[in-house]
C-alpha cells in the first residue's frame, strides 16, 4: 500500500528478506492507532515517561552471516522492546526466546547501551493521544 505504482518495493530489501524500512513500521502502528515517536538521543532517557510507553521499537546494527559464516558486513535490524506484567523484554526475533531486561532502572540502562553505540535510533510506540499530547516526555 505504500508504493503500489512500483514493481519493486522500496520500503524493503532488494531480495526480499524483509528489512523493512521505519515507514512500513509506522504504517502498521497508525492502523492500530498507535504512534511511533522517534527519541532525540541528545535527551536524558530519565525524561521518558515510562507509564505513557506501551513499548520502544530499535534499529541497530547487526552483524550479517551465512550459516555459520560471518561475513564482515552489518546492516541495520529492527528489535521490539515491551513490558510485560512489570518486566521489560528484549523480543529482538534473532533470539532463541524473550529476553527479560528487568524493571525500569534495567530498561533505561538497556537503552543507554544501545545509544552510545552509535548508529542506534529508538522509536517509542505510544497511543496516538499520547503522541498527540506529548505525555510521553
């Protein structure tokens, strides 16, 4: 739907693997009725209201292999972060299973690791009212 007069999609991969872009992501969320914010790193991550954030979607680097080969390649990947009853996990899908991150103090040390890496950028799904409002900060 993002590009239906195009033979290719330019919104992933030229080999069809997937790798969608942030507009595809974006997309899929409005038809929920949610936002995806994207976080200034420049801000502290104690401004981020975490009761307002139904959960933090990452666009990180990561390393590319064949089989058991890895290639001196890294492209960018998507990993969902979410909060269930109380506890933060890492739901990146290169995971056998959810990781359990820990509470807040955890989540915001998570995040922090991931900026200072460098080529990172975080987006916060919230609900389009929140996003709306700004209550998220």
């Amino acid at each position: 739907r993002l590009a239906p007069d195009t033979r290719l999609n330019p919104h992933r991969s030229l080999l069809g693997t997937g790798n969608y872009d942030v507009n595809v992501i974006m997309a899929a969320l409005q038809s929920l009725e949610l936002a995806a914010v994207w976080w200034d790193k420049r801000r502290s991550l104690e401004r981020l209201v975490l009761g307002q954030i139904l959960g933090f979607i990452l666009n990180v680097p990561s390393n590319v292999s064949l089989g058991f080969v890895a290639l001196p390649l890294r492209r960018k990947h998507w990993l969902a972060v979410r909060q269930i009853r109380g506890t933060y996990y890492n739901l990146d899908s290169k995971l056998r299973a959810p990781v359990a991150i820990g509470g807040e103090v955890e989540l915001r040390a998570f995040l922090r690791d991931f900026l200072t890496q460098g080529l990172c950028e975080v987006f916060l799904v919230v609900p389009r009212a929140v996003e709306e409002s700004g209550a998220w900060l």
